[in-house]
C-alpha cells in the first residue's frame, strides 16, 4: 500500500503495478522486517511491561500449578477476583491508551522507509518527531471511518447469517472490503 499510495502522491499513478507493488514486502523482507519488527514491539512496550508486571504479581499462584493442570474449572472457579486490586485494569487502560498513542506516533514509519530510505530504530525515531503535535488530527482521520467500519461489519454479518458456512464466510470478506 504505502509503495502504491507514493507513486499516486507523486502523480506516477500510472507506473503503479499490482504485481510488482503488492510483492515489496515479500521481496524486500530482509529489508523491511526489522524495522516494522521493531515498530511493533515499540508499539507494544507498555502492554508488554505490564503484562510481565501482572505475572509478577500474580507469581505466588504458581505454586498451585498442579491443581490448575489437573482441574482446571475448579481451579478458576476457586479463584478470589476481589483479591485482584482494581488499580492493575486502571494500570491496563493505562497502557492501552499509551500503546494505542505510540502506534499514532509510529505511523509514519512505513512511508520514512519507503520515501526517505530511513530504517530500523532511525525510522521509529523519525516518525516519532513527524507526528509530534499531529496525533489529534491523524486520530480524527482514523476515527473518520468508524461509520465505514460499522457498515462492512453489518453487511458481513448479515451475509454470513444468509449464507452459513465458509462460501458466506468468503462472500462476505469480498463483499465487505
């Protein structure tokens, strides 16, 4: 896409060729790999910490492991959720919303290592500064396909509820992108 999307901005539309276009990323997979790696664990990161950080906390159940592999239903139904302090999902919707802001800094990334031939740390770290005071503007553009999102989902459903099975499954994927 962000290959295609250049050549367009450029006003090359007509050099755009699917074949050649929509193979980059497998041909180019040495290239490319480690730097869209490393913008997803980037991306990541608070989600991570605070998943090892819950593991953490929760480590002195792991002493009960045998009663877990050997029934597992009791085991969870035994299992004391009040125990849990609410301030951890406050941690989490914390992270969530620091994921879903680094992912918004990030996102140029595919188009600095493209254009710019910027790559692995360098193009996170470009990107990071070309967002920089541009996060709310690129939220409201994503956030301006919600209704779009919404009618590919009730068409898919719909499709699929008339069409069980994986011809509607199928039609529906079509029909709905």
């Amino acid at each position: 896409y962000v290959t295609s999307s250049l050549k367009f901005v450029r006003g090359l539309g007509d050099q755009v060729d699917e074949k050649k276009d929509g193979f980059v990323g497998i041909l180019r997979f040495k290239d490319l790999f480690t730097t869209y790696f490393l913008q997803e664990v980037l991306s990541a990161l608070p989600l991570l910490i605070v998943g090892i950080a819950g593991l953490l906390l929760n480590a002195a159940r792991l002493h009960d492991l045998p009663s877990l592999l050997a029934n597992p239903s009791a085991y969870i139904a035994s299992m004391n959720l009040e125990k849990i302090p609410s301030y951890y999902f406050v941690l989490v919707f914390a992270s969530l919303c620091l994921t879903f802001w680094l992912t918004m800094r990030l996102a140029m990334t595919g188009y600095l290592l493209e254009a710019k031939g910027f790559k692995n740390f360098s193009a996170c770290k470009q990107s990071f500064q070309m967002m920089k005071g541009y996060c709310w503007q690129y939220f409201k553009l994503l956030f301006s396909y919600i209704l779009w999102i919404f009618l590919a989902m009730l068409l898919q459903n719909s499709i699929m509820s008339l069409l069980p099975g994986i011809i509607g499954a199928c039609l529906a994927g079509v029909i709905s992108v």
